[in-house]
C-alpha cells in the first residue's frame, strides 16, 4: 500500500437520494464524511415519467463545491455511480436530447410483450445472462424504436446514466463495464456489446461507444466547471459506475464462501463468480449476470427490498401521518411476526402508489390474515424480505452445487437491524452487516485503486474490513423459522396459482 494523503470524492446517485461523500486515505486506512446529500425524485410530466438530469446535475457540483470547502489539502479526483439501466442520449456537440426516462415508465413494460412476441425470453437470456425485466434497457430501447425510431443522427451516443455524468464532467464519451452489463445488450462471456443482437432487433451500433473497465482515469474536470467551482483540474474516474458493482467491492470478506446483499431501494443477492451461468434453471429462478471488478461476475437476483416501506412511509405520509425508519423498526419489533407474507418479487409491487392496499389485497387473495395497523403491515414486510432472501439463498446454492456459510450484507438498508436479524433466523446463517455506505466506499476505494495506492481487490477489502469493522449476527429459533419457511412457500406458491 502506498502512503501518500488523498482526498477523493464518490458521487453516489441512487434510485431515491444522492449524495457526496468525501473519502480521506492516509495509506492504511479510510475515513468518509457525507457533505451533500439531496432527495431524487422522478417527475411525471405529460403522462411520462422522467428522471430530472438537469437538477441532478446540478446537485452534482454543489457536491464538488462542498468538496473543495471540507477536503483539507488538495482534491485527488471524482467518480460517480448511479442504478442501472436508464440513460441518455447526445449529439456531437454535447447537446442532451431530453430528459432520461425513468425506468417505471409505463411503456416499458408494453415494450417488453411486444418484443418478447418476436425474441424469445429464452434466447435473450441464452445471450446476455440478464434476466428479462420490463426496465432492462433493451426493452427501453425498444419501446423508443417503436415510438418514434431510433433512426437518429450518426454523431448521437446512448450514455448510460454515470456515462452521462462523467461526459458532462470531463468531456470524455464511454461506457463504463460494469454499468453497460445492466442493460440486457452485453454479451457476458465475451465482455463487450452483442452487436449481432443489437443488429437484430435494429438498434445501430454506432449508439453505443467503447467500453472502459473499472478503476480507470478518463479525463479531468471540464475547464468550465472548474472555473466555475474554482478548484482544480481534478481526474474523473470510471469507478464501479453501478451502484452494487461500487458496493460489491466494499465486502469486507476474506474468502469466497459468502452471498452478498446489497440491501436498499433495492436488495441485490447473489454471490461473485469468475464466468456466467447461464442455464434453464437461473433464468428459471430468475438470476442476472452483470459484471464486476477484476473482470468477476455478480450472479444476482433483484429484489424489491426497501421499496415497499418506503412507499408505505410514502403513502401514510400523504395522509398526514410521518413516521421514521427508525420509528417504523421499532413499531416492528413488537410485533409477533410470521403472520403473513408477500411476495417481495411479484410485479404488483413494482409501481409507485398506495402500498398498504397492495400488500393487505395481496394476503386476503392468498387467505392469509390481513394486516391492518401499521404495525402490523411493517411487519408483514420485514418478514417478507427475510423470506425472500431465504428462497434466493437455496437457490443460489442449488445453481453452485454448494453449501454458503455466511451472508454478508452491506449498505443504507442494515441500518435496520430488525431485517438483518431476522435474515439470520431466516436462512440459518450468521449475517456480517456492514458497511453501511457501502456503494461509496466501493467507490472510493477504485479510485484510490486507480491512483495506484492499493493493487487489488483482495487489498481493497482488507482495507475496508480495517476501517469500517462489521457488526455479526447469529441465527435464532432456527426450527421455528424454518417451519415458518414452508408456510411462506405455500402462499407464494398459491398467489402464483391464482396469477
């Protein structure tokens, strides 16, 4: 490891807030310090639903300016990361051509039967590892062909959504590796664009641009916004631009013997192999293969985690009630539990809107009992999650052919300890939690990478395991909850009936 003092900035965009932290390195370890944070809100605008770019980016360079007021000593560099999936597109000369659409944009998921009519689901998991979701970008993509074409100029570039920061950053247009993976268009084995698919389904490649790997220095900081923000000519890293490949490489494990959950917005469960697998069984069980550092794949299942308490949160907030996390953890703990289950995963959770009334419609279609309070539904959820993850765990184990002995979890969702232990009672293995800026420190850490102070991933992780020392729990009332377990199963098992 080298000693030198850096100060770099991590830009974390996720699917409900952003923020900017701050990493110091002192050549052994690293500290972090949030110094902007800003909510991220779509905006339903003409019947379509939008992310909005333009404040975002705005926020963006606020984070920068914050930057240079609270790094002591010079400023190293900038990476961002955001979720997957969604992008945008520019011209020759720079010009954004409107504002990126939201992955809940209601045309994709017309987009994806219509296209599943002409290419078999079966075929485009054989060919991407990506598990078929009406957000994928290729369906996104799809629906915009069908909309108005995609026959647009020769200099116009698809740039994903980090992509798209970093161009407006530096200047600089690329894909980055593992953010080009989420998008159903990456052949997984070969590590680069299928362009035969793209060819296929009449998308030009010409929209798409070189891929860059992780870790690796793409220009600096526009002279324009420097001068603006008064600070330097600061390098712009491609970091890990996807938020869980950032988070994935914040693990702090030392063996391989693990499943990983990147636990938020969204829960991203799967574990890190060296080649895809791409098989009936995972498209059955419904795993995605996206790329990671040091050229692993993150076999993973996506999960629909803290969306739905925080639609619940949303929804009684709308109604005049506003309670906190930390408020809603507590009212579940007194709770007894195992009353009632939904499934995390099934498509009627997927949209915004009134929460509650799903999840209370969901248990009177399967028979179950119906929660009423809030209390009540909190619980349901919480339950629900460590259920879901229970479900994926033999899953996961079935497609290795091997038992995991631990489960780590990382980022802003095990702040509730409730949902980390009940995953231990769950799935009977110990959980590792932390850290809990998981995605940031993921990418701090490349950049630090990337400036030659650290040499490799196993490093990195000791690094992050010395800084930021977990929290462990055990596995509790193993028996009960596996026959809890099998109840679960039934109702998901009717509610699949019933679809």
């Amino acid at each position: 490891m080298g000693t030198n003092q850096l100060n770099t900035l991590a830009v974390d965009f996720g699917a409900s807030s952003g923020r900017t932290i701050l990493g110091c390195w002192n050549g052994s370890k690293l500290t972090i310090e949030e110094i902007h944070r800003f909510s991220n809100d779509p905006v339903e605008l003409g019947g379509r639903l939008y992310w909005d770019f333009l404040r975002l980016f705005h926020e963006l360079k606020k984070g920068i300016h914050a930057f240079k007021q609270h790094a002591s000593g010079s400023q190293a560099s900038i990476a961002v990361d955001t979720w997957g999936v969604d992008y945008g597109f520019v011209d020759g000369k720079g010009k954004l051509l409107g504002n990126p659409y939201h992955y809940r944009e209601a045309r994709n998921a017309r987009a994806m039967d219509e296209l599943l009519q002409h290419t078999s689901e079966r075929e485009l998991y054989s060919r991407s590892g990506i598990q078929p979701l009406s957000f994928n970008t290729i369906f996104q993509l799809y629906a915009e062909s069908k909309e108005q074409g995609l026959t647009l100029a020769d200099d116009v570039r698809l740039l994903l959504m980090p992509d798209l920061f970093r161009f407006y950053l530096s200047g600089i247009r690329s894909t980055e590796y593992t953010i080009a993976s989420t998008t159903g268009l990456l052949d997984p084995r070969a590590r680069d664009w299928d362009r035969n698919l793209l060819q296929q389904l009449g998308m030009p490649s010409s929209l798409f641009t070189d891929l860059v790997m992780p870790g690796t220095i793409q220009g600096t900081l526009r002279k324009e916004i420097a001068e603006e923000l008064q600070v330097g000519a600061m390098p712009i890293v491609t970091a890990a631009s996807h938020d869980t490949a950032s988070a994935v490489v914040s693990i702090p494990s030392l063996e391989g013997d693990y499943t990983f959950i990147s636990c938020g917005t969204w829960s991203l469960m799967g574990v890190e192999i060296d080649q895809p697998i791409i098989t009936e069984d995972s498209r059955r069980f419904g795993f995605t293969n996206e790329g990671g550092v040091e050229q692993k794949i993150r076999m993973l299942k996506n999960i629909m985690g803290l969306w739905l308490l925080q639609e619940c949160k949303r929804q009684w907030e709308l109604e005049g009630d506003s309670i906190s996390f930390a408020h809603m953890q507590e009212m579940a703990k007194l709770e007894p539990g195992l009353q009632s289950y939904v499934d995390a995963q099934d498509p009627v959770f997927l949209a915004p809107g009134n929460m509650p009334e799903r999840i209370r419609l969901y248990c009177a279609q399967t028979s179950q009992s119906v929660p009423q309070t809030k209390a009540e539904l909190i619980r349901c959820v919480v339950d629900s999650l460590a259920m879901k993850f229970k479900q994926t765990l033999d899953e996961i184990e079935q497609l290795l052919s091997r038992k995991l002995s631990t489960i780590h979890m990382v980022g802003g969702g095990i702040q509730n300890q409730l949902i980390c232990q009940l995953t231990a009672n769950a799935t009977g293995r110990p959980v590792i939690a932390g850290p809990v800026e998981a995605t940031a420190i993921g990418n701090i850490m490349m950049q630090i990478k990337a400036h030659g102070e650290v040499q490799s991933l196993e490093e990195i992780r000791q690094v992050v395991r010395d800084s930021f020392p977990p929290e462990r729990y055990e596995s509790q009332d193993e028996a009960h909850w596996q026959q809890a377990y099998q109840a679960y199963l039934q109702v998901i098992a009717k509610k699949s009936v019933r679809s």
